[in-house]
C-alpha cells in the first residue's frame, strides 16, 4: 500500500518543486503551456498537466529526480513524445513529469551482431536515419515517427510489420532502467538467447513507467530487403477482407505487412492523402525478400485474394508508389480525424485470434451501424489487431451512452474469442476496468510486483491500476 507522509501534500509539492528548480536550473519549466504539452491531448481522457517539467539528460538527472520524488513522495512520470492515447503521461496527483527526449544518443550500431543500443529519448526517425548506409534497419513502425524508443518500449508497441518482425516485446534484447529506489539496473544481454534467471527485460517492456524508468534500449535490427512490393486490394464486404487477410498468412515470411481499412477509412484517406482508390473494404500488403521471390509471392497474393472475391489487385515494386501508400495507412488517423471536424476520436485497439478477426471486426461494423456510430474500422489484419476509431461529440450525453455501450461489447466479443482489450496501446488510465475485467486473479499478482518494486507509488500512479 502507498505510505503516507505526516506533512501536507501541498508544503511537500512546493519543496520538491524548489529543490527540483535549484537542482536542474536549465532543464526545468513550470510554465502552463509547457506543462499542458506534456498531459494527455490526443484523446476523450482528460488532461492532467504535471506540476513540473525536468529534461533528464544522463541517468544521474533521472535517479536524482527520483530521489526527489521519493523524499518528498511525489509522483513522476516518465514522457517520451506524447504520442500514447490512454492517458499514460497525465499526471492525475501532479508530480514531476521526466522528460527523456534530450537522451537521444545512439550509443553504439553492432553490425555483425545486427543489434544496436540507444538511449530512451532516440526516435524512430532518427535510428532510420542513422541506420541508412548499414545494411540494417529496425522493424516495429507504430505509425509515429517521432514516436520514442523508450516510450514504444514502454507501451510494448508493435504496428503494421508485426505479422513478420514481431512487437517491442520481440526486438528488445536488453535494457538498462531506474528504479523506484534510485538504482540503476540493467537487464538482458547481447546474446540471441539466454536462461539466466527472470525475464527483467520483458518485465518492463509493457510496464508503462510504472515499475522503472527506462533510459537506453539494446535493440535486434534486420537485414534491409533486397526487394519490397506493396499491393492492394478491395472486396465487397468486410468479412472477405478479413477472410483474404488470414489466408494471406499462408504466403509465409515473405509476408511483412497486412493492413486492414474499411470503406469510411478509405473515404477520409482519399481525402486526407489524395488517392482515389475505392471506397470499400481493402487490404493494404508488403512484401519483403528477393526480386524474384517477391515477384513471385506478388502473383501467388493476387491469385489468393481472387479466391476471396477481390473486386481488384494491384502490386508495384516503385518505391514511390509504396511510400505514398503507406504515409496514407500511417496518417489514416489524421484523416479521419480531419474528415469529422469538431468531433473527438476514439482509438479502440482490441486484438483477437486472427481466425476470429472476421466475426469481431462484422460485429464491431454492425454495432457502429445499429447505434449511429461513426466508427471508421483499421487494423493489422495479419495479427488479428483492429481499431475502431469512433469520431464522437462529447456534448451529447445520448451519443457518448452509446458509445459506453459499444466499447464494452467490443471488449466483451475480444475477450470471448480469447483476445485482449489492447494489442498494442496498452492500459493507461483509459482501459484500468478493461485491464480489471481481462486479467482477472492475476490482477492481484500485477499488484504485488508494483507494490514490491514501487512500494510509495511514485512511479507513474493511476496507470495500469486504479489509484492505490
């Protein structure tokens, strides 16, 4: 349980923000905006700025903001880009939020062993952008370029090229984090496998800063494809997408990328992106491999989806052409968001087994339908992840009752077919009773790590649990 301090909250707020002023004089604010730049804003969670700024630079800056918060039992949360869309870097008791973005070094590229290590704050752009002339590259693309390594890790993010590379639980190797005692630990090695004791690395993937701040990553990087194709193709209904998208995986490693975008997506992504293509049910595919080989799965592709009743396929191995076809899937957010003015968006993010990806994104598009949801559907067919993005007015009290009823039988049918309420943008604070109603028993288990490693829950309080 969280341990109480004999002196006010407020005289122990102010202390630590003096200490914190004194202690880091060119890496502090307080200023209003900036503290509301680093709350929640892409969401229905409401915003809640921290009472303090500090731009950690090494790990001593980030062990001696600890060590404040824990002094004076303050709450501190860690901030990679305030990309994440449950509220993971609120701060609902204020608190001293750590900005990681100036722990940007890449501290070193193993080109041989085909792995790297980076500090938390680097962002994908910037590994991309080193990695350029090596041969090499990092798989996990989230959608956000400027998402950070630190903070993908901490959400356990994955994305489009899961169905091949697999999510941040698959490619992070090791990682060196502080804990909530002020310790610096690292965990992990360099070597492709290892049976030493618990697993700390996968601890922390997925632990949203709530049991140690991490501060570099030792990453797997793969090979550069010699070739890749981009196709797509459009259906009729939904279900034959998604039918189409599960038999696609019989294609095998070739297969890097099956993307999923109803026909309300299409539309604002037409718009949003300047295509023209179809507005119906359509999958979005990439390949990777040789010149030949991905020529060939390109053919074998268009012939499978043709058994499912594709209305067209296209393939291209341009790079232009793939580029402007997967900035639109990476933006499809953005243009819906963009296509409903003035309303607020929902990202739904449950991920089911990918035999059941047909029943539950039919039921999820029915639903929408029977309730007068907007709900435009996209997801990573290839790994039974969808999101349905409902554009709602969070002044109607009739439509947000609708949609309380939606999310809970969209949970209801993932959990049913043996899924998950998030494949990949976590608990937060927006899905804490969805969390509750997943994990059930083992919630208890969940608590007891927190409480063993962060026994005053200062480390990022009111995520992943309700409030102790």
């Amino acid at each position: 349980m969280q341990r109480s301090s004999t002196q006010p909250a407020a005289n122990r707020y102010s202390e630590a923000k003096a200490e914190i002023l004194t202690r880091f004089p060119d890496q502090v604010s307080d200023v209003p905006v900036t503290l509301g730049q680093h709350a929640n804003t892409l969401s229905l969670v409401v915003s809640e700025p921290p009472s303090v700024v500090v731009w950690a630079q090494t790990v001593q800056d980030v062990q001696a903001v600890v060590e404040i918060a824990t002094r004076h039992r303050i709450p501190v949360i860690a901030f990679g880009a305030g990309t994440s869309l449950e509220g993971h870097v609120n701060a609902p008791a204020g608190g001293i939020c750590l900005d990681m973005s100036r722990m940007n070094t890449i501290l070193r590229v193993n080109v041989d062993d085909m792995d790297c290590e980076v500090e938390a704050g680097v962002t994908r752009r910037q590994l991309a952008a080193h990695l350029r002339d090596t041969g090499l590259f990092f798989p996990v693309d989230p959608g956000a370029e400027d998402a950070t390594l630190g903070g993908m890790a901490a959400t356990r993010a994955s994305g489009t090229t899961t169905v091949r590379y697999g999510s941040m639980r698959d490619n992070v190797l090791g990682l060196s984090a502080v804990m909530a005692d002020g310790s610096a630990i690292t965990t992990g090695s360099r070597a492709r496998k290892s049976a030493a004791g618990y697993d700390l690395t996968r601890l922390l993937v997925g632990s949203e800063g709530t049991l140690g701040i991490i501060t570099s990553l030792t990453l797997r990087l793969h090979p550069v494809p010699e070739a890749t194709v981009a196709a797509i193709a459009s259906f009729s209904s939904l279900k034959e997408a998604c039918d189409a998208s599960i038999a696609a995986l019989t294609l095998g490693p070739a297969l890097a990328r099956v993307e999923l975008l109803d026909g309300k997506a299409i539309e604002a992504v037409n718009t949003g992106s300047k295509l023209s293509l179809t507005a119906l049910p359509t999958l979005f595919f990439e390949l990777h491999g040789t010149a030949v080989a991905t020529a060939e799965c390109a053919s074998q592709l268009g012939d499978l989806v043709r058994e499912y009743a594709a209305l067209n396929f296209e393939w291209a191995a341009d790079d232009e052409v793939r580029r402007r076809l997967w900035i639109a899937r990476h933006d499809a957010f953005w243009s819906i968001r963009e296509a409903w003015p003035g309303r607020t968006a929902v990202v739904t993010d449950v991920c089911v087994p990918v035999s059941k990806l047909a029943e539950c994104v039919a039921a999820a598009n029915a639903d929408s339908t029977v309730n007068n949801l907007i709900a435009p559907i996209v997801g990573h067919a290839g790994d039974g992840n969808f999101h349905a993005i409902v554009m709602v007015d969070p002044n109607d009290a009739g439509e947000m009752d609708r949609l309380a009823g939606f999310l809970d039988r969209l949970i209801g049918n993932a959990l049913a077919v043996g899924g998950t309420c998030t494949g990949e943008h976590g608990i937060g604070q927006g899905k804490i009773a969805a969390l509750e109603r997943e994990a059930g028993a083992s919630l208890a288990v969940m608590r007891q790590i927190k409480n063993a490693l962060d026994p005053l829950s200062i480390l990022n309080p009111g995520k992943v649990f309700r409030p102790f």
